[in-house]
C-alpha cells in the first residue's frame, strides 16, 4: 500500500519525482520521475541516507523519517543538488506512510514538484493580460525592426489594429512619427543588449492626427532559451499632459528669470520674443502703444476710432525672411477697428483663433503684404495677449503658429501667463524710463547749460551719468565768471544716488554760486558752506527727508579761482581731491593742496593754496579721483598723453579723459570733468597807477584813464569811465587807507578798480535833496554794467565794470 502510493505520480504532470524513505531517513524507493529529476540512478541512492544525499534540506531527517510536524501536503520550496547540471528549484510535499488499519507506519512519501512548469504558466497569463488587458502600450520587434506584435493599448494609441502592423515598419506605419530615431533606439537595444529607459517621442498618430503626443517609451531586448537574440520589446506610456503640464511650469518659470533682466523697454520685449520663438510659437510680435515707448503713462482705455496706431517695438520668426518687406522695427504701424488686435486692446481680453482665416474682412483691410506674408509662411492659428499691468493696457503680443500645429486653450492659457509677467516687466521699464527722464531733466537744470566765454581760461565739461540709480548722482561742476576778469572753477560730488543726492546738489551748487558774486576768497567760501550745512540739515530733519539728510553729510568740493593777469590760481577743498595741472609738454603735476575735511563735519579750516600756472597749462577738476594709488606713474603718463593733444578740440580732450577715467570707477558712480585752459591777459590791456592820496589827485587820475581809452580806441566810454574813476577816487582818499591803486583791464568789459588798505566796507544809498554827499556809489552803479567789492588779504577793491557794445533796450 505504501509502495502503491509512492508510485503514483500527480496526475497530468509527468515530471513530479518521488521517493520513499524509511523510519530511519533511508531511501527505499525511487521513482523513473526522480532519476530523470535528479539524475541519480535507484542504485545509487537506494539504502542511503537522504539527509547525506541533501544536508541542506533534510538535516532534520537524520536517522528518522519525516513527523507530521516536518513537512506536510502544503509542501515548501527548497533548492536539491543533482548528480549533474544546475540543481533543480522545487516544492517538497511529504506525507506519512499507513499500516494496515489505518494507524501510522514508520516511513513516509516525498514528492517534488519542479516551480518550473508552474512559472511557466504564470508568465503566459502575465503575458496574456499584458497584451490584452494592460493600458500600457507594448510592440514587439523582430531582428529586421519589423512590428512583431502589438498589445491592445498600443492599438488605441496607434489607431489601427494589430493585424495593420505585423510586419511593417515603424516609417510605413507612423509617417507621423521621428521613425528613424524609434530604429536607432531599437537597434541599439539589438546590438549592446542594454535595455534603454525613459526615451521621448513626439509625433502624431492615425489616433489623433490633429494634436501633438508625447509618448515615454522603454525598451528591453528578447532572448531565447538558447540566450539568441529573438527581437526588442518597447513599453509605451503616453505622457502628453504631464509633458505639457511640465513644459509649462518650466516656461513660465524661465520667464521670470529671462525677461525683464534690464530695465529696457526695447529690451524687455525682446527677451519675450526670444523666449516664445520657435518654443512656443512660430511668430511673435509685440507692439506698444507710442506713449509706452516715451515713458509716459497710457490712457486707462485707449481711444479706437478708424484705425488704432502702435509702434513695433519686438519680433521673432522661426524661419529667416519671413519679415522680408514688412514694416522695421520702430515704426509705427495700423490696425482696422475691426481686427482682434484692437479689440484685444480695448477690452484687454485675449484672444484665440485656432484657425486663422486669411480670407476674413479684418485681413482684407489690413495691409496686402501681411496677409502674403500669412499665406506664404502656411500661417493658420493666431493667439493675441493685451500687455496690462496695473490696470492699465499697454499694447498687444501677437503670437502666429502654422496649420500644421494650431494653438490650443491650454497654449491661450500659458500665453497669457507668461505676457503678463513681461507685462509687469515692461511696465516697470516704461516707469524707469519716465523717472529716469525726469531725473536728467532734474539734474540737467542743475548743471550749467553753457558756459560763457571767458579771457581767463578755455573750458571744455563733461558729464557722465552713473549707470545706476536712474542716472543720477550728485556729481556737478560750474564755471564762474567773477570780477577782474578772473573765473572760479568748481567740481563736487554728493554721496548717494538718486533724487536725493540731485536735490543736495542742487542746493550747493546754488550756494557757491551765490556766494562767489561776493568775491569771497575759496577758503571763505567753503566756510560759508559749511556753517550752511548745519541749517540745511536742521531744515531737512524737520521735514523728515531723512535721504537728503545723509546726501548732505560728507559732499566734497574743490573751489579754484584763476586771474589771468598774475597766472595766479588760488584754491581749496572740501575732502575733494586736488586737480591735476598738465603743461603744455604734458607733463602731470598735482598741487599739494590740503584736502581738509568735507562739508557739514564741524571743521571751519579749508585751507587754500595759491599756485602760478604757466600759459597754456590745462586744469583737470573731476569729481572722482583721478588716479589710482597703484598705478599713480602709468595713469599719469596716459592722462599727459591725452590732454597734451593741442590739436583737436578742447571738447573732445575732455570726453577722452572720461573715457580715460570712467574704467576706473564703480558702476554706481557718475562723472563730472571740467577742463580749463588757462589764458593770459595782454599786458598792453591792463594800465595800473599809484594814487596820492590827496584830493588833487582825482583830476590826474581821470586825465590818466582818459588818455588810456584813447589809446584802446573807447573814446565813447570816457565820460561814463571819468566819472567811475572821480567818485571811486574820492571815496578812497576820504574814507580809506594808503596806498591807494587804480587799475583799468580791458577785457570783455572795460573794467575800472580802485584799491585801498582800509576794510571799510562800502554801502550804497539814496542821497536826499539837502544831503551834501552820498551820492558816489549811486552815480557808480548808474554809470555802470555792474559794481562790487571784494577784500583782498590787506584791504579792498572796488570795481566797476562798462559793456564794451551797447546793450539792446
């Protein structure tokens, strides 16, 4: 009955083994199934221990057969060495031997049953539901790269059936698709046997033939029993909306890092276009309303009546001459009220025409060469995008593609992402651009417009806007027209940027210049400056432009005065550097002037310096230092070489040394240059006598200057000139010191001075009819173009001065 049961094979599976073993763990019988198994004959295992035969599976059957509680009709998987070959994967199922009566016996029956036949079968129904069931789409290729088989997904994303593909190729059966980049993929699997994870296609199929598909696709090669090479299997997923869904976050995202990197409109609207094209679209265009384009804010509705102007400010194509006889970029150009152009304008609402018709009024009434244009390039689909920003239309983005590919409500919706984040960019271009505008403007007033010609020197500026900060700073100069034909010169900077640094400019600049009519030395000069400060920063505190406050702290300023008549140059700073003086060899010197302290620092010392500058010596003020400490020689030579020049225009010299000088300078800083080229006054126009200092003298005097402006050819200025002389004379004999100087200079002006040793400061006023004197001033200023005073280190001068022309009415 035992032997009965070990025999007996299960049914329909001739490759179950089995075997009997004893009470002791002996092999007492052994089935055809097992030798065939196993590869041992009945004689070699027959009698011998099964825990020796396989230790690693029956160790537990030393010396005894299998209990109940040692395997059972459940069975367990173990791996058993055969006598030849690879050992055999297979399930043990064990079952305890019956003595007659049905009680236990003392052997037991194992029967092992290969996994093999069972893995067969559970691949054939993986493959099975893979090919039937699977919304993954699955191709089978052949060695020659024709289709072998398709699933019935891959049927879906195809659009035909299987029995259309087997044994075509992927060019004959997807003329839609890159085929000879799918066969270069396949082969590849084919030659290295590698499998190939993740590959993109695009294209269109029979399924869809209006619409883009992305599909992810990866591929394993097929191997035989014998390991031969049978084909590729790709496995297919269509990705399109998560592709789309991608491709869009990573545009939108690559708009706010590649569109508004300046604060250019022109610009702005360009990096648009290059970023759209051929990415997105085929065409792009952006046009702006003409008051964008001048900074200026837009109408919030724009006026359309007729046709509606905008200038075109930016465009791409994808293929070159498409905008051939079209009109240039700058240009203004029209569109009919009835075009969605113009209605997009005025209700800000996009628009999508996924197919365009070239054949509609709005294009008939356009211009002829657009509409060629259209038809030439195969144009069927237009998206346009109003350019709003806070509230208010700025202009259009017009975006084309070709009837092979038409826009779609997804693309409107990316469009309009990514115009209005360059619509926010453009905006704040169009601000910068009117602010900029305006501080220019607002610096520009500040500067002197023109300078007067003078005796004293041959002035040449220059100034530099910063490239930062809207263009502003506080960097300025001016030139000076003083008495005694002499010329003060001034260069400054203020520290900061922007609006507040213009505004404390303005207010230093308007300072000196009023203090320099009182021929104030420059050491005073700037110590008037600096008492002013404190008042101006109490004045701004109190106003709480805390900016302007910090602007005014720390401004520097160098103040010179150059008299051509002595060569003489007297100057003194504020923190501001000392100039550099070139001769005429071009050799560089700078004057060892004390630099002091800034402006508004509590310091009341500006100590000056006086210098002799020879004729043709050239003065070199600039708000920013001129040389590198480092590199003092080399900057020096090249700085003599470019002024020592004398042939071409003083102007010129000086935009070259802003060139020169611009390099060395932080981006956020503007330059002021002010060149002067000293002059000298003609001996033979100056006549200067010592006055007695006795009332005689008054009747010699005017004789002297009368005979003088004969010799100068002013005969029809004596009258007025006696008269000056008299009264000044006078003055001076009576109210001031010895020795007493009169001095006339002809320069653009006939000048007469009287100089005495006293302080006395003269005072103008109108004499009454009783009153005896008082009346010398007033008949000085009516004799005269303009009077004054000025202090000299030991006394004073008073001067007065007569048009040389007569002065219109």
């Amino acid at each position: 009955m035992g032997n009965r049961a070990a025999s007996r094979p299960p049914p329909g599976d001739q490759k179950v083994a089995g075997f009997v073993l004893d009470g002791h763990g002996l092999v007492s019988a052994w089935s055809a199934a097992a030798e065939e198994l196993f590869g041992y004959r009945p004689s070699e295992v027959v009698g011998r221990s099964v825990a020796a035969l396989w230790p690693e599976a029956f160790a537990h059957q030393q010396g005894r057969a299998a209990g109940p509680a040692e395997g059972g009709p459940s069975g367990h998987r173990v791996v058993l060495a055969r006598r030849e070959g690879p050992p055999a994967d297979v399930v043990l199922h064990t079952s305890r031997m019956q003595a007659p009566g049905g009680l236990p016996g003392e052997g037991c029956v194992v029967v092992a049953v290969p996994v093999g036949p069972r893995a067969t079968v559970e691949g054939e129904a993986l493959l099975e539901a893979l090919f039937t069931q699977a919304p993954i789409g699955v191709a089978v290729y052949d060695r020659d790269l024709r289709v072998a088989r398709v699933n019935s997904a891959l049927e879906r994303i195809h659009g035909f059936p299987e029995e259309e593909a087997l044994g075509r190729s992927i060019g004959e059966l997807l003329p839609g698709l890159d085929a000879g980049a799918i066969e270069c993929r396949i082969r590849k699997v084919l030659e290295t046997g590698q499998p190939i994870v993740h590959a993109v296609h695009h294209g269109r199929t029979p399924a869809d033939p209006d619409r883009d598909h992305v599909w992810d696709v990866s591929s394993v090669v097929l191997t035989g029993p014998d390991g031969g090479v049978l084909g590729v299997a790709d496995l297919i997923i269509d990705i399109t909306d998560q592709y789309r869904t991608r491709e869009r976050l990573a545009l939108i995202g690559e708009a706010a890092v590649r569109i508004g990197t300046t604060l250019d409109v022109r610009r702005t609207c360009e990096e648009l276009v290059d970023m759209l094209v051929p990415r997105f679209a085929d065409i792009a265009v952006v046009d702006l309303l003409d008051r964008v384009m001048a900074g200026t804010e837009p109408d919030p509705e724009p006026a359309c009546t007729g046709r509606v102007a905008v200038r075109l400010v930016a465009r791409k194509a994808a293929e070159p001459g498409v905008f051939e006889g079209l009109a240039e970029l700058g240009q203004l150009r029209s569109y009919t009220i009835d075009s969605p152009h113009v209605q997009s304008l005025v209700d800000g609402q996009p628009r999508l025409i996924p197919h365009l018709d070239l054949d509609g009024a709005w294009l008939r009434n356009s211009a002829d060469r657009r509409v060629r244009a259209m038809h030439k390039y195969g144009i069927g689909s237009l998206i346009l995008v109003p350019v709003r920003a806070r509230g208010v239309t700025l202009g259009f983005v017009h975006l084309y593609r070709k009837r092979t590919r038409p826009f779609e409500e997804d693309d409107l919706v990316l469009a309009k992402d990514v115009v209005a984040r360059a619509a926010v960019c453009v905006d704040n271009a169009r601000r910068y651009t009117n602010e900029h505008a305006a501080a220019l403007t607002l610096h520009a007033s500040m500067l002197p417009r023109s300078v007067a010609d003078q005796s004293a020197v041959e002035v040449a500026h220059h100034y530099r806007p910063s490239r930062r900060h809207a263009g502003v700073g506080g960097d300025w100069f001016d030139v000076i027209p003083l008495s005694g034909a002499r010329v003060a010169l001034v260069v400054g900077a203020v520290p900061g940027e922007g609006f507040q640094a213009a505004a404390c400019m303005g207010h230093l600049s308007s300072a000196i210049r009023t203090l320099a009519q009182l021929d104030l030395t420059p050491d005073e000069l700037l110590g008037q400056i600096d008492e002013m400060v404190p008042r101006l920063l109490e004045r701004e505190h109190a106003s709480g432009s805390a900016p302007v406050v910090e602007a005014l702290k720390g401004a520097t300023c160098v103040y010179a005065v150059y008299d051509p008549i002595s060569r003489r140059c007297v100057m003194a700073s504020a923190g501001h550097h000392p100039p550099a003086v070139v001769s005429r060899e071009g050799e560089v010197t700078f004057p060892d002037l004390p630099v002091n302290n800034p402006l508004g620092l509590g310091d009341p010392v500006f100590e000056p310096l006086d210098v002799e500058l020879g004729e043709g010596s050239t003065l070199v003020l600039c708000s920013h230092a001129l040389l590198d400490p480092d590199k003092a020689h080399a900057l020096a030579v090249r700085l003599g070489t470019v002024i020592a020049g004398r042939s071409r225009p003083l102007d010129d010299t000086c935009a070259a040394i802003a060139d020169f000088i611009a390099p060395h300078l932080p981006t956020d800083n503007g330059l002021a240059v002010l060149l002067a080229r000293t002059r000298t006054l003609d001996p033979e126009k100056v006549a200067t006598w010592t006055v007695p200092p006795v009332p005689g003298a008054v009747g010699s005097m005017r004789a002297l200057a009368r005979r003088q402006l004969e010799q100068w050819g002013l005969e029809r200025l004596a009258f007025d000139m006696e008269l000056v002389v008299s009264e000044l004379i006078t003055n001076a004999i009576r109210h001031g010191h010895d020795p007493i100087r009169l001095r006339l200079v002809l320069d653009r002006t006939l000048i007469c001075e009287v100089s005495d040793a006293s302080s006395t400061f003269p005072h103008i006023r109108r004499a009454a009819t009783t009153d005896e004197g008082g009346r010398g001033l007033f008949l000085v200023a009516q004799c005269s173009h303009r009077w004054g005073t000025r202090y000299l280190p030991v006394g004073k001068t008073i001067w007065a001065e007569q048009v040389l022309e007569p002065v219109a009415p």
